[in-house]
C-alpha cells in the first residue's frame, strides 16, 4: 500500500524531500503544514503536496511517517502536539541541523520509540520552498540518529527512504553527530558572518573592499547570506560544542598571528601544505558527486544553457544520467553538474561542450 507523509514545515529542505519521495513513489500520498499559505498552494499545484494543511491537523493521523522540517527550536515544539496523533507503526522524523536537543525533549516527552533523528547534509545559504530541489539530496550524507528505543524497524525504514532520495544514510548518535556539526558546519558559518562584517565595518569611504571582492572571499563568505531565524536556533541548541570548537579556532589563528609577526614563514608554508593535501582528500573521497563520470560547466551569463547543453549532448548521441546547478558551489557560481554512465560518454561529453566554447571547471 502506498505510504502517507506529513510535513511540518516544506521550504528548502522539507520541500526538497517531499519533491524527491513524489519522483521515487509517485502514489504517494503528502500532507504539509507551512505558514505561508501561497508557497503551500504552490506546492499543491505542482503535484507535490495532496493536502494542504492549515495546522497540525487530525488528518495527520493519516501519516506513516511525519518530517518536521522548520527551524530545530520550532521543530521541537511541534513533538508533543504531533504525539498523539500518530497511528500504531507511525513515527516522526525531523531534519534539523542539531540532534542532542531535539532527542533530549524526546525523552522528556517520553517518545523515543516514536521517533528517529535525520539530518541531510546538503542545503544552501537559500530559504524556502521555491529553492526546493530533490537534486540537492543526491549522493550526500544524510544522517540517521536512533533513539535507545526507537525500533529497528523504523531505522530500516529511513535508510530504504534515504536511499529512494538516492542520497546514503549514516547512522550515528546525537552527541557524535553535534559533535562533529559543530567543526564542519557551525564554526563555518560563524566564520563566513564575522569575515562578511569585518569587511562593511573597515572598508573605506569609496566601498573599495566591497567592489573588489573576487572568488577567495565570495567562495568562503557564500553562506553568510544563509537564514539568521534557522542559525540562531541552531547555535542555540548546540551552544557548548560551537563554543569549544571556536576557542580552539581562535587558537590556530592566534598561533598564525604569531607567524606573522616573527616572520615565520616557513609556518605559513607548513599552514597551506597540511591545509592542502587534507583537502584534496576531500574532494576526492566525498565529493560533490559520488558518481566517477561528471564534470561541471561554467554557464553564467548564457540564458538556456541547461537546455543549449543538453541539446548539445543528445545531438552528438550521449546520454545524460543527471544535470542540475551544482548546489555546494565546489566549482563556483553557476556550474551546471553532468552527470553520464560511463567513461566514453563523459569523455565523448567533455569535446562537445568544449567545441561549442563551454568551460569545463571540475573533473571527476
Ligand atoms: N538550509 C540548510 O542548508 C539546511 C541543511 C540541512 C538541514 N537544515 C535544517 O532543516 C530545517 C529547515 O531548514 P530550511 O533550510 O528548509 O529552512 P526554510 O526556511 O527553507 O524552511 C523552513 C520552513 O519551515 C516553515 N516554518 C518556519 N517556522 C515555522 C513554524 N513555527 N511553524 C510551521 N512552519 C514554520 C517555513 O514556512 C518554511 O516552510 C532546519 O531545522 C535546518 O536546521 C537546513
Ligand atoms: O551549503 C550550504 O549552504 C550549507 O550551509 C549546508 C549545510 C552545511 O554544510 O553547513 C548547512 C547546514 C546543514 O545542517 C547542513 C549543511
């Protein structure tokens, strides 16, 4: 029989998973709850949503499984309300960037075997559900975090559902997770605001900085403009672990202000080396794309490149398994990720584009 969802909350995030469970089980059938009636509506004409809800309704009894997907403090508050409305087999997922919170006010309300945590680890500094976009779950993390009790079962579950977004579930529990958010995610974006700030508090009369910022700064500061409503929840909730991790931040840079001024430089080569080789390991074991044949292609500034693109490439007889806007910015703004089958017609892909004057900017 096919399954019922309830979402509590459907912008970026809560948007995107319900546009990705619509593709893989297109019987499905969706309930969602938004503030903003127009952008429900939205989704309701799209064919994402089959019932618009205008609060937590009965009819989310309906559920077999139910997202919340607002910001984490929000996400929290909807526990106890949603609690006895779920059916026997039911349960209640969330999406949130922190996991010890929400778990903690499980156990309070006494529904660990009611609930699992879930954390996709892709996003964007955009909000809402017009930037929602199933491709933004493909090929990442999304995390898993059990409760003591939640029931096997319900963790299977989530990874077959995981899977049908075609992203790969990680379990892992809440504190290892907040744990590791806290360097990877939440330091970053606090990094990104101070950095943005410093430039509108120094630059000079004439906005030299402002007008001069090229890809160094725009490349490290892209998340800056990201939702101050769903951060200032997040560092709300995992406030010891950011704290932490931000003393020891402020430690390494203290140690290269002292490189600076001794004039250590063979520190500030040692700085980059390390940096470095950490990092190409990265891109190379969880990069943007797991697949091994896809390159990005610059298209800023070329209306219809998507489309110019792909009639490019099914002219010359290749096939394309996926094509969307590169989302994590790897390769900078509007790259255009593709994604093929198999070596041939990647390589076969990468001459035509470049024929048509295309520039590839990232290889897999
Ligand atoms: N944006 C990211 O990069 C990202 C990535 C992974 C996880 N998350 C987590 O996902 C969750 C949602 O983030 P998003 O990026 O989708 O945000 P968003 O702003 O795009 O969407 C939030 C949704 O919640 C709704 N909403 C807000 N407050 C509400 C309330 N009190 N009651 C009902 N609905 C409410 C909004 O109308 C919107 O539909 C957050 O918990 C966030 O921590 C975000
Ligand atoms: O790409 C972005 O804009 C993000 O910030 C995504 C990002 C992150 O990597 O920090 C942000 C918050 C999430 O909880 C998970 C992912």
């Amino acid at each position: 029989m096919a399954s019922t969802y309830g979402f509590i909350g459907l912008g970026l995030i809560g948007g995107s998973i319900a546009k990705g469970l619509r593709s893989a089980e297109p019987d499905c059938r969706i309930l969602a709850y938004m503030r903003t009636r127009a952008r429900l509506e939205l989704a309701r004409s799209e064919g994402i949503v089959d019932l618009a809800l205008s609060g937590i309704d009965d009819a989310l009894a309906e559920c077999d499984i139910i997202f919340l997907c607002t910001p984490v403090e929000y996400n929290e508050s909807y526990l106890s309300r949603l609690k006895p409305l779920l059916k026997p087999g039911a349960f209640i997922t969330d999406v949130g960037s922190t996991k010890s919170s929400i778990q903690r006010t499980v156990e309070q309300l006494s529904m660990e075997q009611l609930f699992i945590g879930g954390h996709p680890m892709a996003g964007s500094e955009k909000s809402g559900y017009e930037y929602s976009d199933p491709l933004l779950l493909e090929n990442i993390f999304y995390l898993l975090c059990p409760t003591a009790k939640t029931p096997p079962a319900f963790t299977a579950r989530m990874e077959a559902l995981v899977r049908s977004l075609r992203a790969n579930p990680y379990v892992i529990t809440a504190a290892e997770h907040d744990q590791a958010v806290a360097t990877i995610s939440h330091l970053p974006h606090l990094v990104a605001a101070a950095l943005v700030n410093l430039v509108q508090d120094t630059d000079s009369e004439r906005h030299t900085m402002k007008q001069l910022a090229a890809g160094g700064f725009k490349d490290i500061t892209r998340i800056a403009s990201s939702s101050p409503v769903m951060w200032q929840q997040i560092f709300s909730s995992n406030r010891a672990a950011v704290s932490a991790v931000l003393r020891q931040y402020i430690s390494a840079m203290e140690a290269i202000e002292q490189a600076l001024l001794t004039d250590d430089m063979s520190a500030i080569h040692e700085l980059f080396t390390r940096s470095g080789s950490f990092r190409s390991q990265l891109a190379d074991e969880h990069g943007l794309m797991n697949a091994q044949y896809s390159f990005s292609v610059h298209v800023a500034d070329r209306p219809g490149a998507i489309s110019i693109i792909s009639a490019i490439l099914a002219a010359g007889g290749v096939s394309i398994k996926n094509i969307g806007i590169n989302h994590n910015r790897e390769s900078g703004d509007g790259a255009l990720r593709i994604e093929f089958y198999d070596a041939d017609s990647c390589l076969k892909a990468e001459h035509l584009v470049q024929k048509y004057n295309f520039v590839i900017e990232a290889r897999k």
